[in-house]
C-alpha cells in the first residue's frame, strides 16, 4: 500500500473539496405542490405504490388514492369505520391495498383490505385482546407482512399474513417484552420490511430502546438494544397509561377514586410524548373526561411539542363539544 504524502493528502482534500462545492451548487429544495386530497379529514400515513400511485389515510375511517401521480385525488370512507383512524396504510396497486385502524374500543384496532381501488373493503382482522395497541404493519410482498402492536402482559401479540387472506398470530415467535415496551403508534413508522424476509422493529418505553429484528420471515426474532435513551420509569408510566385506558374502557364509567383521577392527571403533563398521547387516549376512552381534564387537554391541544399529542387532544375536546 502506498504511503500518502502530504502534498498528496493536500491534493486529494483540494478534489474532494472542489467536488463538494460543485455538488452543493447542484441541489435544488424541492418544489412542494398544494393539491386538493378531496377530503378535510386529518391524514396520517402514506403510502406511494409507484410515480403514478399513491395511497394515503387518516381519521374518520378516511382513505385517499391518486392514480395520476398526484394530478387528481379520489376519497373514500371504509363503511364501519366512521369513528377510527387509519394510521398505517400500505398501497399494493391501484386496485390493491391494506388499513390499518385504532379506536377507543379493543375491536377498533383492525386490518382492512381492497383490491378493487377502495370501492369494497374486506375486514381481515379484528383484535380482541384487552390491551393490544397494534402500531403499524410492512410487507415483504403484496401477500406477505407483519402488524405490530405494543407489549401486553410481556407478550408481543404480533401478526403476519402469509396468503394475502388470514392474519396469524405469530405471538410465541417473538422474544419477551420488556416492562412497559410499546412502539410509537403514528404513521406505521415503527416497523420496516426488506427484501423477502428481513424485518426490523423499533420499540422504547422500558429499561432500554430495542430493535427486533427476523431474517427468516417473522419465524424467529432477536432484540437488541440500542443506544437511544430509554427510561425505566417511563416505560412504567406508560404501562400505567395503557393500563388506565384499558380499565376505562372495560367499566364505561369515569373513575371516582381521586387516585386514579390524580394518576391519569399526572401522566398527562409527563416529560415522556409517548407517555402523553397514551393518557390523552385513556382520557378519550372514558366517559365525560374530557371536562374533568379540560385544563390539561387544552394545554396539549395548544402548546405540546408533538403534534399527535396536539392533534389527538383537539379530537378529544372537539368531540365533547369544549
């Protein structure tokens, strides 16, 4: 190998730095195009087939698809899912594609599919454990993916579709959980497939910030973890938020011990964003909280960093008519 002298290194550095500043005067910003989606429904998650075809979803059981590469946009509700969000959507083509949706209600968190472009949607998937908060889904090919969902007691109660029909429960595949880990649940970001059977999952909330990761197709699974901050203590607090929405759903009543009420208003003002959108979603599962935590909401609503705290807050308050 040869030696690099210093005139040498100085010539290379005067190339590289030459090349830099005429590559620098090559980039252009973007030109960003206001279009008409055909719906004022908030939408969450996109997903872009091809240049042509693009598919993207939102609150209200809502679906928006374009097949002129933006040109014109078509919009549509899934019948049954008025009160949901859509928050993963994967398109296939411009007939086929998948919906992911979360709700108040354990059998909100559900999987749809079309394949003729959005006029009929099958219901793949309907959850039925207490608990489970399915966050997003990917897919190796149009008939193979995962769907992931936050922990429940240890468990990881995750699904993969083989067939492009049946969603599976591929729970025991998975390693254990970790107290209180869960995924952010905005935009089905937290999960991405490769090729034909690479997978990686990305999870926090608990005594580390992981990434799970298959080579064979969701068959078996390895946790690593990663240098992010993760924080034991959230991920309890998180537990404990999930916990409380659970419990409100369960009894359809507002809570009367002052400890829970002192709890749930803790957890509103957490330091954790994740934290905070898991109590604004306990307040929404509850039966007239959103006046007994009006102060807080509107505080989220108006001024939180995030903007799926702010936007699920504003839900909440606008729905009880504050």
């Amino acid at each position: 190998m040869l030696s690099a002298t210093p005139k040498r290194v100085l010539s290379v550095l005067s190339v590289l730095a030459l090349t830099s500043f005429g590559f620098a005067d090559k980039i252009h910003q973007p030109k960003l195009t206001p279009q008409n989606s055909g719906t004022t429904q908030g939408l969450i998650a996109v997903s872009p087939v091809n240049e042509r075809v693009v598919w993207a979803s939102g609150r209200g059981g809502t679906f928006v698809k374009t097949t002129d590469g933006g040109k014109g946009w078509t919009a549509g509700v899934v019948p049954g899912a008025e009160t949901l969000q859509f928050r993963d959507v994967q398109g296939v083509s411009d007939k086929i594609a998948y919906l992911m949706s979360i709700g108040n209600n354990p059998t909100d968190f559900r999987i749809y599919k079309t394949v003729d472009g959005g006029a009929n949607w099958t219901l793949q998937f309907e959850n039925q454990l207490a608990g489970a908060f399915y966050d997003c889904m990917a897919f190796w090919t149009p008939r193979r993916g995962i769907a992931h969902s936050d922990s429940v007691n240890g468990v990881f109660p995750d699904l993969r579709i083989t067939n492009g029909k049946v969603w599976q429960d591929i729970s025991a595949n998975m390693p254990p959980a970790l107290p209180g880990e869960a995924s952010f649940s905005s935009s089905g970001t937290c999960v991405a497939a490769q090729g034909e059977r690479n997978a990686w999952i990305a999870t926090g909330g608990s005594t580390a910030a992981r990434i799970l990761a298959s080579r064979d197709g969701g068959n078996t699974w390895n946790a690593y973890d990663t240098p992010l901050v993760s924080s034991p203590s959230a991920g309890e607090r998180l537990s404990a938020a999930i916990g409380l929405r659970v419990q409100l759903q369960a009894t359809n009543a507002a809570p009367e011990d002052p400890r829970v009420v002192n709890a749930l208003r803790t957890l509103l003002t957490d330091r954790s964003s994740l934290v905070r959108y898991r109590a604004v979603e306990a307040v929404r599962a509850g039966p007239q909280l959103a006046e007994q935590f009006e102060p807080e909401l509107r505080t989220l609503a108006d001024n939180d960093k995030n903007r799926e705290v702010r936007e699920t807050a504003r839900k909440v308050l606008v729905r009880a008519g504050l």
